[in-house]
C-alpha cells in the first residue's frame, strides 16, 4: 500500500528571503507492507519476524500525517509504532535512471521505505545539498547514516536483506560484474539515448558507438539468460543486476532499439513487473518538465510520440 503526500515549500532567494526563493515541488510517497497477517516478513537476513522488522527504526508517522487519506482505516494500525522505512531520494521518474534502480530494487523485493521526490529545477545544489553529499540522486537515509550512489545503495541493502544478489556464487560473481559494467559504461547510450520515458523517437542518426553499445548488452544480457536459465538475468529471481539495467529497458522502448529474441523478450518480462509499471505510470502523470533533458532529447531524434500528461 502505497500513499503520495505533495508538499510545495520555497528555498531561500539569494538575497535570503522567501519572497524572492524558488518554489520545490516535493513529494513523499510512504510505502507501508500489506496487513501483518497476510504477508510474509520483508526478505531481512536473519530470523526476524515482521512485526520485528518493522520496529527496527524510529520513524514515527504522526497521525495528522496520515489521517485525510483514504486509507487511514488501515493506516491506524501503524500510527504511533516505529515502522521500518528507509527514506530513498529520488528526482523526476520521467528522467531519472539512476533513481530507478534502487527504487525498483527496493519495490520488487517488498523492502518497505518512504519515497521522497524531488522536482529537477534549473540549479539542483540548494535543494539536493539538504538530503545528499554529492547534491545528486539517489540517496538512502537509514536513521543517521547516509547512503549515495546506486551502487553503494545496493551494497548497503545486501548487507541487510536477502534476495539484493544471487544466492549462488557463480550467478552473483556475474551479477556483480554486470551491474557494475552498467553503473560504469556505455557511455554513448546513456548519452544519445538518456532517459525519457513518456516519449517514442525516431533517432537522427545510429552512430557506431551507440551500436557497440547495445550489442555489448545484448551479448550480455544474453550470456546470464544462457548461463542461469532465466527469466531473469541471473536466474529464477529478480535481483540487484536487473534493476541495474531496468533504465535501459525503458531506453530501448523510447528509443526503438533493437536487440536479439532473447533479449527483446527479456526486456518485455521487465516493462511487465508491477514496480516498472508503477513507475511508468508515475512518469506519465509527472505535469512538469526539465528542460535541459528536453533539449538533450531534441539533439538526439524527433519525438513521434508524446504519450505524457501535457
């Protein structure tokens, strides 16, 4: 269950005042387990019961916080208990890759933790510089420590839950390895193509680079779905290594890449999970617009189709 709060708040102009500041659009989205009994505990590493789990931290949802929304009913069975919830930083669903692989992650193994969106502005430093050392996104907060890059960010779950890579030794050797090719590389994917989920493209020109590029995740895409049997990259389950490429799913559907059998059907088992379809819907309904991706998607193709929220 999942409940959007939408807050509009100014950060100081230069001269400090409000009254000359620039309004931030920031939304939290608090995504709390199914009721205790109908759901198994979250996949923490240990014997712990959910009831435990959700104990762990110290984040107390004040019921004025919650009581306008339609699931209140529910909500009250929570209302002054510590709940467990990391809070994830996150930008524009629209635009933003890197936030994606956490969130996915976060979504697909039922870890609960508190969305936190923040709007693109021209000049992010203000605003990113209260939650993020590197004024950028993602970010995990989890109590007082801090965690940034995505990378980082899935280390520090796998640390703390089970599922985050392979169980087995050889899958999770390839995981790791792919993933981390992916934070890495492909360069001239991420710069020709970046991430624009609401809309189709019809790209200007296919250059080699870009061609390398996607052949190389085909090979690689195709080596896990081989060597461990699918439907997933490295095996029967979802992990770490397919969130890592989910932004590249959505890429090739704005784009019209094309990739092999094997891997254009891998990508398609990914647009169907609920975490990318929740999260594609959510991009659809974003009303705003950062320009500086625009622009980058202008210089890269014409748009054929439009399919957001104008």
């Amino acid at each position: 269950m999942s409940m959007v709060l939408s807050l509009l708040h100014k950060n100081p102009g230069e001269d400090g005042s409000l009254a000359n500041g620039q309004s931030v659009l920031h939304q939290i989205t608090i995504t709390l387990p199914q009721p205790l009994l109908q759901r198994p505990s979250p996949r923490a590493k240990g014997n712990h019961s959910t009831n435990a789990e959700l104990n762990r931290f110290s984040q107390i949802y004040p019921e004025s916080t919650l009581e306008h929304m339609p699931e209140a009913a529910y909500c009250n069975h929570f209302i002054s208990k510590e709940v467990f919830v990391y809070q994830l930083y996150i930008a524009n669903k629209n635009y933003s890759s890197w936030s994606l692989r956490p969130w996915l992650l976060l979504t697909e193994l039922n870890i609960p933790f508190t969305e936190q969106l923040q709007q693109f502005l021209p000049d992010n430093f203000a605003n990113f510089s209260r939650f993020s050392p590197t004024a950028k996104v993602p970010c995990l907060h989890d109590g007082e420590t801090v965690v940034w890059e995505s990378l980082a960010i899935v280390e520090y779950l796998a640390e703390r839950h089970e599922g985050v890579w392979p169980a087995d030794a050889k899958a999770r050797n390839y995981a790791r390895c792919a993933a981390s090719e992916m934070h890495a590389g492909f360069s001239a994917l991420r710069n020709i193509c970046g991430m624009n989920c609401g809309v189709r493209v019809k790209l200007h020109q296919y250059p080699a680079a870009l061609a390398k590029d996607v052949q190389r995740i085909d090979a690689l895409w195709q080596q896990g779905l081989t060597e461990f049997g699918g439907p997933f990259l490295a095996g029967n389950n979802f992990s770490a290594v397919d969130a890592f490429f989910a932004p590249v799913v959505f890429r090739i559907q704005s784009y019209g890449l094309e990739l092999s059998a094997p891997a254009m059907a891998y990508a398609k088992r990914i647009l169907a999970l609920p975490g990318m379809q929740s999260w594609y819907q959510a991009a659809l309904n974003e009303s705003w617009r950062d320009e500086g991706h625009e622009d980058e998607m202008r210089a890269s193709g014409i748009v054929v189709s439009d399919l957001r929220l104008s």
